[in-house]
C-alpha cells in the first residue's frame, strides 16, 4: 500500500505482510454479506406467505395509520386549500389514500367489498347502534365468511370490510374528543369501532367558500336532509384498494347476497337469479338456480332492458349501480334522482375529483338543476342529484339503475294514487304504462331493503293488517329481527340457524324478554312503538 507525502512516495512499512491477509478477509467479508442477505430475503419470503391469509377485518393492519383515518380536500389537485380543521390538525400524518390492503391477492383469496356508511351527526341511539349493528352483521350473514349453513358452505364467494364516513363536525362537537384530538375518544367513534367500522373522518369534498355559484353556495347548507355535509358520500369513491364499494343508509339490511352484481362487474358473467337465501330458504351450498342464465333474469334485476336504458349501452364500462326514487317527481316526469340510501359504485379518484370539480364549478340553476338538465327535487343540490346528473349527463352508458323491487326495496306504491282495499289505482310513477308492485314481490327475491316508508325496525310497529301497504312490511321487520336474534345468539357463540334446527316443531327461537308480538319480534319489543323497543346492549368483549 503505497502513501503520497512530501513529493515522495513512501512505502507502508506493513504493506507486505497484511495485503495478502487483507484481501483474503475482505473476499470473506464478501461472500458471508452476500450469504446473509440470501437468508434474510429468503426468510422474509417465508414469512409472507405464512402470513397471507384470506382477509378480514382484524387482519387488515396498516401501521402507518390509525384506525380512525382522516382524509381532507385540501389538497386536490386544483390548487385550493381548504381551511385547517381541528381534526385535520391532530391527524398531521394521516394520509388521503386508505390502505387497508383488502383487495384479492395472488394467492386466491376472494375479493373485498368495501360497504361504507356516512353520518353527518352523530348520538348513541337506536339508529346508530342497532342500525349499524345490524347492518353489519347482514353484511356478514351474506358474505364468505358465513358458514353456519346447512353444508357449511358460504352464501357468496366475497369477503368484506366495513367503513364509517365521519364528517369533521362530530369529531369537533365531542368534548371528549375535542379535548384529546383524538377521534377513538370520541363516543360514537368507539362505538362503531366496536361493531369492526373504520372510521374515517372527512370534510365536505369542496368547501362552501370555494363554490363559484352564488345560487348553489347560499342555498345548498338547507337542502335535502343534511345539506352539504351530504357530500362526504362522494368520499366512497376514494376506497380504491376495493374493487367495488357499497354505500347504505343505516337504516338498511342484507337479506340475500349481490354475488350477480359483483360477478357481473368483475367478471363479465351473465346476470342471474339465484335461489340461496339466508334464513327462509336454508343455504346448501350447491350453484343451483332457476334456469335464468339469459335475458329474463336480466329483466328481473335491472329496472329496464339495454334498449331502453340506452342504445349505445357499454356493458364492459358500468361504474355504478343505484335505484332510483320515483316517489319523488310526478308519474312520468323526467330526470328522475337517485334514492340517495344505496349506490353500489366501482371507485375512482378520478371520477371523486370530478365530482370536485363539479361542485366547485356550482352549475346549478333554479328551477332547472345541474347542468340546467331539469335535476330539481328534493336533495337534487346533493347526492340524490349529482350523481344521476354525473352517470346520465357528464358520464352516460357506464351505470346501471337496478330493479327496484329487489334492490333497496321500500315497499312503496308505483302508482301516484293510493291503495284501497288493496286496489291499486293512478299512473306508473316510472312513466310506463304497467309497473310492477313491489308490495307484492316474494321476500325470497329482495336482495337489500330500505326501512323508509315502512318506518323503522326499532319502533316495534306490527303490520297485521292484511292489505297490500303491510304485507311485506312485515315480513320486512321479521326479517329485520331474525338478523338481530342471530347477532345476539353469536355473541354467545351460537347462530339461529342451529338453535332454530333444534325445534322439531318449527316454533321461533325468542332471544330477548319482550313479550310483545314474541315470536315476530323475538323478544326485543315490550309494546307497539318506539318506547316498547329494547335496545342493544353491546358485550364487554367487542
């Protein structure tokens, strides 16, 4: 080893008798780094795949955020910044994208769906704790991870993963919270953690000051149910590691899978009927159908055939499924809003940000709606309207608008005269010249109900009358409670559907202490009305 210095060049004195021993322990060093990083890559393989199991809502951990995200629009790409929130602020790190890592993966496991509730206010009622109780275990009910069927088998072939959309208000109107700045504090928050929700606090996508159209900007705090806090909706579209997500009012339920849709959507697969049912009909795992592979099953799910929808329907691009609220325009006017308690919709930052640019734009006119296309009802400045002026208008032939009668039913009149002594009477609300009566559709078909013109599961209301505006309200609010009693059973580790097989003589499985209406109600109402309810009582153990 030579060593320059004062012109010279000096010889190391040692050089001679450590270069050999110097490279020869340098090769070593090589060689065992290399054999030591082999192993480590090696060992990390192992474990992945030891590791990768199917999804589900405990195994999907991300520890770069909490589990209370937070997403703001303050940054959307069109150079806006929304004011600072007292929830944005304690949430510095939380990032925009969720990553719950939920999608299929290689090794086979079956998709994710998202379903994702949203709540713009927020108390410990009824409404929040039972309705996402039970909306949660129907989900659960009718997804892959059911096997407390007759086989053993799952109803559906997709797993799932449950959302709570919270605006930023309730996280800043909670003393509890407000006080810590931190969103597990707050009531609601843990609650909805308890019954396995992500939380995920927003703001509304654009805020009011950025709105460009006085008209849209002065009014739109007073529209439909919630105003603009409606919005936060529009936050769904932003679950992109899902191939779909499902939107639902807490006051809905499952009551049979949407395995058609989801194949449809991500498969190409004909639209089917299928036979498999949660409770009335026991699951035996088996494929069977009733023949309708073909055109009529099409008819039976979707509201109208591809000619009427739209001759240059795309079936390979649908982004969206929803039904809409024919209840709320005169028979046969046109647009008609979407029922703002269901959408089904493939997400997309991209369609979120236009949904952005749409509402900063503010293109809405009196008497005239979005876009001046006669989008102007009831919430037509929120979400019952900008989404049905987006798929009709700016995005045509890429949604689909279900049937009705199976898809987020409500058990309404389609006609716009009332029902007497069970004759039905008035024009078709859909602008047809026959309409199908939902009121009379076999329980055994409706994929999701709407508690809304049947009123709420939890006010007890029996619905013996028998005319045609209960029948199905009934077996609705039965269906309701069958779902509530195995909830109840499987915290004790038990299902309805194995307690219920141990009666030989088909009497109901009461769970609760409720006398009133025992066996329709299953224990959970001391009397008619709300006050005759009993509400849930959540385990220690969640």
């Amino acid at each position: 080893m030579d060593v320059k210095g004062g012109g010279k060049t000096l010889r190391n004195p040692y050089s001679k008798k450590k270069s050999k021993r110097s490279k020869t322990f340098f090769v070593v060093l090589f060689v065992l780094s290399a054999l030591a990083l082999l192993l480590l890559s090696c060992f990390v393989t192992l474990l992945h795949h030891a590791y990768h199991l199917p999804h589900n809502a405990d195994s999907v951990v991300d520890t770069s955020i909490s589990s209370s995200i937070i997403l703001d629009s303050s940054n959307d790409g069109s150079g806006n910044n929304a004011s600072a929130t007292t929830a944005t602020k304690t949430k510095a790190k939380a990032t925009a994208t969720i990553k719950a890592k939920a999608k299929a993966n290689d090794e086979g496991s079956p998709p994710v769906i998202a379903y994702a509730i949203s709540l713009t206010s927020c108390s410990a009622t009824p409404t929040l704790v039972d309705g996402a109780a039970m909306l949660g275990h129907s989900i659960h009910l009718n997804s892959v991870r059911n096997t407390n069927t007759a086989t053993g088998k799952p109803p559906s072939g997709y797993d799932y993963k449950l959302y709570a959309l919270f605006h930023t208000s309730i996280i800043e109107e909670d003393s509890n919270s407000k006080a810590s700045g931190n969103v597990d504090d707050n009531e609601c928050a843990s609650i909805l953690q308890k019954l396995g929700y992500e939380v995920v606090v927003v703001d509304i996508p654009v805020p009011l000051d950025e709105i460009q159209n006085d008209f849209l900007r002065e009014r739109l705090p007073q529209n439909g149910c919630c105003g603009e806090k409606e919005f936060i909706k529009l936050w769904a579209y932003t679950l992109d590691d899902h191939p779909f997500v499902v939107h639902l009012d807490l006051d809905t339920i499952i009551l049979r899978p949407m395995d058609e849709i989801f194949d449809f959507g991500l498969h190409g697969k004909p639209i089917t009927t299928s036979t498999k049912f949660v409770f009335d009909t026991p699951i035996d795992g088996s494929d069977n159908n009733k023949g309708i592979e073909n055109e009529e099953a099409k008819k039976d799910v979707i509201m109208w055939d591809k000619e009427e929808q739209s001759s240059g329907h795309n079936w390979s691009t649908i982004n969206a499924f929803f039904t809409r609220d024919y209840n709320m325009r005169p028979a046969g006017k046109r647009p008609v809003g979407v029922q703002g308690g269901f959408l089904i919709l493939r997400p997309s930052k991209q369609i979120f940000e236009s949904f952005q640019s749409i509402i900063r734009e503010g293109n809405f006119e009196s008497q005239k709606g979005w876009g001046g296309k006669g989008y102007q009802f009831y919430g037509a400045m929120t979400f019952q309207g900008i989404i049905p002026y987006f798929y009709d208008i700016i995005q045509p032939n890429t949604s689909i608008e279900l049937n009705r009668c199976l898809y987020n039913t409500m058990a309404d009149n389609p006609r716009d005269k009332r029902t007497v002594n069970n004759v039905v009477s008035g024009k078709c609300r859909d602008g047809r010249n026959d309409c199908e009566d939902c009121r009379e559709r076999d329980i055994q078909d409706v994929r999701t109900a709407h508690f809304t013109l049947c009123q709420k599961p939890w006010q007890c209301l029996p619905h013996k009358s028998d005319v045609l505006q209960q029948r199905l309200c009934r077996k609705l609010f039965g269906e309701w409670y069958k779902v509530r009693a195995d909830l109840e059973l499987s915290w004790e580790g038990k299902s309805l559907y194995q307690e219920e097989k141990k009666k030989n003589d088909g009497e109901k499985v009461v769970v609760g202490d409720g006398e009133y209406d025992s066996g329709h109600f299953r224990g959970f109402c001391t009397s008619t009305g709300q006050k005759g309810y009993i509400p849930m009582k959540l385990p220690d153990h969640l």
